[in-house]
C-alpha cells in the first residue's frame, strides 16, 4: 500500500478519534465496574446475613459457594518447594519480558528461550 499524506493524515486522525472514544467507554466502564463491585458486596452481606447460599430471582441465580484461596507469604520457601518437588505447575508459564530484556542486554543466553524481533506500534493523540 502506498502511503499517500492526506490518506494518512486521515488514518491517523480517525485512530486519535477512535483512541479518545475508548478512553471515554473505558472510563465509563471503570466507573461501571466499581458500582457492580459495591452491589456484589451489598448482595453478599445480606445473603450472609440471611444464611442463603443459594439464591435465585428473575434475572438471575446468585450462589456462595466456599473456596479456598492462596497467596505465596515466603516467595524463598515456596520456590524450595516447588524446585524439591518438581511442582513447576503451581506457577503460570509465563516470563517477565523486561527482566528478560535486562538478561540478555546484559549478554546472558537462557536456555529455552527464543528470542525474536518485531515492532511496536505506539500512537500519542497529541
């Protein structure tokens, strides 16, 4: 595709349009979130408060089911765990771009990693 100016200027205005309107619906949509995060909680209290687990009206089916949640308090013992018992699974598989970044910046090569370039595209309405 040849890049003509006007035609390019046009691309680029509306995608400053169109980043402007996302931030709009993106805020919107915050606010949105943090008023269902109330409601939720309005809800929960007062099914606690009743004793109901299970709830179900027209528009929708609510239920409180128990879970158990964890959080690493000791990263040190965990990560002794983990390598004794080969339970890499605990973890997610994912790596962290920019200490990666720093590493091979540095001149470490770490096994098992590809390394591959590409291009970020970035847009600044101004």
């Amino acid at each position: 595709m040849t890049a003509k100016k006007p035609k390019l200027d046009a691309l680029i205005n509306h995608n400053v349009e169109l980043r402007r309107e996302l931030s709009l619906l993106n805020s919107k949509a915050k606010d949105l979130e943090e008023q269902i995060k109330e409601n939720d909680t309005d809800i929960r209290e007062i099914m606690e408060i009743q004793g109901l687990t299970h709830l179900k009206t027209e528009t929708a089916a609510i239920s409180l089911t128990p879970r158990r949640y964890t959080n690493v308090t000791d990263w040190e013992e965990f990560w002794k765990y983990a390598h004794a018992e080969k339970a890499g699974y605990l973890v997610h598989r994912r790596i962290s771009q920019k200490a990666m970044e720093e590493l091979l910046d540095s001149g470490v090569e770490v096994p098992g990693v590809s390394v591959f370039e590409g291009a970020e595209f970035k847009l600044k309405p101004l």
